[in-house]
C-alpha cells in the first residue's frame, strides 16, 4: 500500500540515490476500475432504483420522435415509456406522474443532466419523495442499465423497421415490451425473463414456436398436441 513518496523517502534513508518519478515507473499499478464505487451504489440500492433517459427515432419522413424510457434496475423491468414529437419539461413530468401512481413512487430516481430536465420535472421528483442521482457528465457508463435496454431496443427492433408515425411507433414498442418482459432471456437475471419464466419438462410436450413483435422475433414453448 506504499505510494511513490513513501518508498522514495525509505530508499533515501537507506542511502540508495534514485528520484521519486523513477520509482514511480517502476510501480506495478493496482488501481481499481473507477466505477467500483459508482457500482457499489447500484448494487446496494438495486430494488429501490430507476432510470430515466431520452432516446431519439427517425420517421419515414424524416421527423423525430423522443421516446422516454422508464426502467426498474431489480428486474430489468420497463415500467413506462412514452412517445411525442416535442418534449418539454411539462410533458416529462407528468410522464413521471403516469410512470409511479399513488404511492408507488421509488427511493432513487438515476438520470443524466439534459436540460430537458427542468425545473417542472424536478419539482414533480422531489414532491414525489424521489431522490436524484445524477451521473457525471460524458459518462454513459454510469446510466449503463438503461444505456443497455434502449441499445436493445434498437438492434432488436427499431433498426429492422420503418417508423412511419407516432403511433407506429407506440404499436411496435408496445408489442416488444410485451416480448421482452414475458420472453426475453437476461443473463443479468441468470437467463430468466424479467416477469420470470418457468423451466418446462419434456413431458409437458412439443416445442412450438410463436411470432413475437410481428415476426421479427419469437418465443418457444412446450405445449401438449
């Protein structure tokens, strides 16, 4: 646990002539990942914790849609999301109201420090009894769960379709959630699906196979002829 200084002055005391950055080269380096802490925090507070972020979709017609996403760490759930072609403040809020009726607000709320956070939305968390986290600037890394959903939900689905409005959009997101909570394997979740799939036997009977999210994906399971 000796840093640099420290064993330069011993090496002094015992007359050996050598200067503090060389003995500073020759160091075997053990720093630790500096997310261990960041981490730590998302370990201890995973059934109390959700994030919250933006991600952007292209139409047919070249318009953007903002869709915002509200993830639960426990069991990777999404517990809302939400479509519209001009976020505001206002509008971000009241998603937050839709996202945790009554009392079933959480402890943590994580997010990033985009400006469509504003005064209204903060209000809203803190009169809701949530407490913020945000991450540090230009680090994704430290919202990495719901980094990780919505880069599925783009190569899953939205990279093979054509979003042609709106609606579109909230059918086929609607229609994948619905696949991803009931059949969608994690190996954060020890290969289980966020609603939790049970293992089936052979004598349960043949495997069938079922259209998920219109065919773009499927799910398997036994079922007796």
């Amino acid at each position: 646990m000796w840093g640099a200084p420290r064993i330069h002055g011993e090496l002094q005391k015992l007359g050996i002539e050598i200067t503090e950055p060389t003995v500073a080269k020759y160091m075997v380096r053990h720093r630790k990942p500096p997310s261990q802490t960041w981490r730590s925090f998302l370990d201890n507070h995973i059934g109390s914790l959700v994030s919250v972020d933006f991600f952007i979709v292209p139409t047919i017609r070249f318009q953007l849609l903002y869709v915002f996403l509200v993830l639960a760490h426990d069991r990777r759930r999404i517990l809302h999301f939400a479509v519209t072609r001009h976020p505001t403040a206002e509008w971000t809020a009241q998603q937050m109201r839709d996202a945790f009726p009554w009392d079933s607000a959480p402890r943590y709320l994580l997010r990033d420090r985009d400006r469509i956070f504003g005064t209204e939305f903060v209000d809203q968390v803190r009169a809701m009894g949530i407490k913020q986290v945000l991450s540090a600037p230009g680090c994704p890394w430290q919202r990495a769960y719901v980094e990780r959903v919505i880069g599925s939900i783009r190569r899953e689905c939205l990279d093979h379709i054509i979003v042609v409005d709106e609606r579109s959009l909230v059918r086929t997101l609607t229609r994948y959630c619905s696949y991803y909570h009931c059949w969608r394997t994690h190996l954060s979740l020890d290969k289980d699906a966020p609603d939790r799939r049970r293992s089936q036997a052979e004598r349960e009977g043949e495997v069938l196979e079922f259209d998920e999210v219109g065919g773009l994906h499927h799910h398997y399971e036994r079922r007796a002829a």
